[in-house]
C-alpha cells in the first residue's frame, strides 16, 4: 500500500464531541520511513489530545508494515534452560516495570484487545486461563493461532463478536487504547462483555509526564498516526467513565524506555543512525536496561511522571 492511497479525515473529540482545539506541535511518523505529517492538538474543553487528520481504520494499515515491532516481539521467544528461567523471576520479582501488572485473580476467562502475535496470551494459557485474542494484523493472527494454537479474532474490535464462554473475567490490553479510533465504543462493546467482577486492565503512553512536555514530536510514546489518542490520567479517567467503567487503580509503571528511544529518535534527526537506532530498539528488549536504571525509573513512577502507565477498572 502506498501512502497515496491513504485517505485522511479531520477529527473530532471523542468526548466533547466538538472540533475546537489548540495545536500543540507538528509530528511525522518516525518508523519505517513511511510518509505523512499530522498535528497534535488538544480539546481546549476537556483537554484530550488527540492526532489531527487521521488516516480512516481501513487505510491505517499503510502504517502497520508486516515487521512493525509488536507484531515480531510477541512471537514465540527462544527455550532457555530452567535455570536460566529461575533467575529471570527474580530479577522479574525485584525489577518489576508494573507494565502488566493485573489484579490477583483467580484463573477464568481472558481476553487480550491486540494481542498481536499471542506470545501474552500463550502465558496466560500455561497459568490455566481460558483465552481469547482480538487482533488486525492478518499475518500476526495466522501466527498466534499456528504457533500457539489461540481463538484469535481478526479484524477491529468494532467488528468483533463475544468469546464463546459465559462471561470475562479478565480483558486486558497492553499499549492498545490509544490506537483506537473510537475507544469509547469499545469500551462499551466490552462492559456488555463483562460482569460486575470483570477487570478491564490497560497499559497505555502517559501525555501527561515531563517526557511528552520535553520530547514533543520527538517523544517515542507519540508514534503518530497509529497513536490516535495521548491520554492522561485525567482523561483516560474520563473516557472510561464515559464508557461505563470504574477505575480503580492507576500504576505509574517502572521504566524509562520511553526516554532512551527518545533520545534516539533525536540522534537519528541528527544523522546519528546507527546509534540511535540501538537505542530505539532498546525499546523491544529493556530488561537488561531497566536494571541499571531501576532507581531513576522507581523515582520517576513515585512523582507520578512516568511515560507509561496501567490502569485497573470495573464494570460500573
């Protein structure tokens, strides 16, 4: 697909449902070197950011190649020894990022909204849970279901039917709220999926956090136009309550991953390729980073400035 044949649309807030808006900056797609520049504008009524045009859902596609990174990263990683598996736990255990910390729940019924190659839901499956997957990407659907053997939907969550089970326990999804062109629907389509003991956890950028405010279009959590929404806590807050859901909890997550690629987005700028791309692709495979770093990430999440964040609710 050629950037030709993608067709942009004004938009409007998904919560005010106004058009109004101040621009904050200019932002490009920095992956890839695919075309198109885009606006990043905010509600001047509620204060939602948002990418301004937007492709349409089915030409958005020109900006999922088939080795966009989620797609490769959530594919089946490499056996290691049992030993080696005992000391990643506990160096899990004391370097926890929160990226997917979930409530302590029983195992039941899970479903993962863009679960791209399925490796989330490949574990969830080994802890006992019955799970279902939503996902776009033709090819990381043909994988999730060859490799693991999961019930992958593909297709928009819009166009989605409910699992086959009798209800969810679990729908969690991890940096996928802000692709959604219009997240309030799914989010509804989702609590008449759900019970009043359903948890609906999401990981989403944080627009709200020193790193947006100092990268600007430069920040690696933007990633515009997939990035259809910037949430902040308040907003996202907003939105859900919109949607029919409680939150509960809202976990600053435990990483500066957003600032190392950052920064390598600035160097690539610069004609520093190689290194930057290093440091964005940090991004895949943080661990090692995140050991080092742990305290400046432990300080940023205790100020409530981190870039990413998770966020628990319920079913009002």
């Amino acid at each position: 697909m050629n950037f030709d044949k993608v067709i942009l649309k004004k938009t409007k807030c998904i919560i005010c449902n106004k058009r109004k808006h101040v621009k904050l900056f200019d932002a490009k797609y920095l992956f890839f070197d695919l075309e198109g520049k885009y606006n990043i504008v905010k509600c001047v009524n509620c204060g939602l950011i948002r990418t301004d045009p937007l492709p349409t859902i089915s030409t958005m596609k020109y900006y999922y190649p088939k080795n966009y990174s989620p797609y490769i990263d959530t594919q089946a990683k490499k056996t290691s020894s049992q030993f080696k598996k005992n000391i990643k736990n506990i160096l899990h255990f004391f370097f926890d990022t929160k990226g997917q910390a979930i409530p302590n729940l029983q195992s039941g019924n899970m479903l993962d909204i863009g679960c791209a190659s399925g490796h989330y839901l490949h574990e969830m499956k080994k802890k006992g849970w019955n799970v279902f997957g939503i996902e776009t990407s033709k090819d990381a659907v043909t994988y999730a279901r060859k490799k693991f053997n999961l019930r992958v939907f593909n297709g928009p969550i819009e166009k989605a039917k409910k699992p086959k089970c009798t209800y969810l326990d679990l729908i969690v999804g991890w940096m996928t709220a802000e692709h959604l062109h219009n997240p309030i629907l799914a989010f509804k389509k989702l609590r008449a999926w759900s019970t009043k003991s359903t948890y609906l956890v999401l990981s989403i950028p944080n627009a709200d956090s020193f790193e947006f405010n100092l990268f600007k279009n430069n920040w690696f959590a933007l990633q515009v136009p997939t990035h259809v929404h910037h949430f902040t806590p308040k907003t996202i807050k907003k939105v859900l309550d919109i949607s029919g859901w409680k939150v509960e909890k809202i976990i600053h997550q435990r990483t500066i991953a957003n600032i190392i690629a950052s920064i390598g987005n600035i160097l690539k700028s610069y004609g520093f390729i190689k290194i930057g791309t290093s440091l964005i692709n940090y991004t895949s495979n943080p661990l090692k980073f995140n050991y080092l770093f742990y305290p400046i990430s432990l300080i940023q999440a205790f100020f409530r400035q981190s870039g990413r964040i998770t966020i628990w609710a319920r079913k009002k």
